[in-house]
C-alpha cells in the first residue's frame, strides 16, 4: 500500500509530499470555506455548515465504486509505545467491516525537519466510499481542535491528518480542520464542476488564485 500510495503521487501529483497546505503546493485546486467564520463557538450547532459543506464536498467528488486510499498521519513522539502498539482508532470508528481492518497498511515517515523525536505514523486503507462511515469521520475532523468526545485522537501529545485520496478520479480531498478543506486534482477539468457548483464556498482569500486557474 505504501508503494501504491507513493506510485500514485509519483504518476499524477509529481511527487508532492502528502503534507498540509496541499491547495499551495499542487495546481489545480480549490480551497473552499467550511465553517461559518460568522458563528462564536459558544454558539449551539456552531459547526452545523462546517458538517454540511464538508459531506456535500466529498458526495461529489467521490462515487460510490470509486477506488479510495483513506490515508491517516498520526503525528506523535517517536517513543509513544501505546501508538506502536494499536491501530489508529479512525479505522476502528470508521470502518464498517472491522474485519476488514487486516488490509490496514502502516509505514514510519520522517516529516519533521527540525526534531528527530517526533514521527509520523502513516496508516493507509484501500477502500470504498459505501465502507467508510466517512459523515462520521468528516464531522470528528471538524471537531478536532476542540474538547470533544468526536475527535480524531485524544493521545496526548498527537495530532492527526486525513486524506481521502480519489484514485479513480485523481484527486485529493483533505478536510484539514473546521475551517477548510482542500482539494486538488491531476486535471482541473476533473473538478470543475466543484469550481462551478460550488462556487460560493470558495475562500475569499484564495478566490483571486483559483479564478485564474478555472477562467
């Protein structure tokens, strides 16, 4: 699986580093806004676009017979025994056939440059979108910069990345929090449909840069 993920990197992507901000290191792509910056966090249901707009993103950028590589950085320190020990619990909550979780893939990459004590633990599950409880999954990203029971992972001194890879598409969707999601493709006619449906997500900030892309 690591050979395959890379293969595919390597075929479409040239090579880039899976690594937070994809939408800056890869042409074409589209940032789209996902939370209501306009909404406090004391606020109830103050996620509720967040929700909404990220399962809306990934319904149309995924069919249901689409290859998919669920793909999970677990950034930790590299002495954590306990990570070592068990699976991620994402494919345990997210993975409707646990039975399924022998084909999970698990390799050690080294992504910081500046501390050797810290270690990314790639997990990586060849699946399909009707395998994947990914509401769930997407709403527990959204949660995972706050105190709630949804996140990701609750190891202490661990953060967490996800990556839905689309390889029948050629595409990346990486929901990197609450507030956005990234996604960018081999062909940016593969996802101009997203540009052009979903046109008023788009993140302001970036607008100028993927209007001149997609016009």
């Amino acid at each position: 699986m690591p050979d395959k993920l890379q293969s595919f990197m390597d075929q479409y992507f040239n090579g880039i580093e899976l690594v937070p901000a994809l939408f800056y290191a890869w042409e074409p792509g589209i940032r789209f806004e996902i939370a209501d910056p306009k909404r406090s966090y004391e606020e109830p249901n103050f996620l509720a676009q967040a929700f909404e707009r990220s399962k809306a993103l990934f319904d149309a950028a995924f069919n249901e017979e689409d290859e998919i590589l669920l793909v999970t950085d677990l950034i930790t320190w590299r002495n954590n025994s306990f990570i070592r020990k068990k699976p991620l619990n994402v494919y345990q909550k997210y993975i409707k056939q646990p039975q399924a979780l022998y084909k999970l893939q698990l390799e050690d990459i080294q992504l910081s440059e500046f501390d050797d004590n810290i270690t990314t633990r790639r997990f990586s599950y060849a699946c399909r979108k009707k395998d994947i409880r990914y509401p769930q999954l997407l709403q527990a990203i959204c949660y995972q910069d706050f105190d709630h029971p949804s996140t990701i992972t609750s190891y202490q001194g661990s953060s967490a990345q996800i990556y839905l890879i689309n390889i029948t598409q050629q595409l990346i969707y990486h929901l990197y929090d609450d507030r956005g999601c990234d996604i960018i493709a081999a062909n940016k006619e593969d996802i101009r449909f997203l540009y052009e449906q979903y046109n008023e997500w788009i993140l302001d900030y970036d607008r100028d840069k993927i209007d001149a892309v997609f016009k």
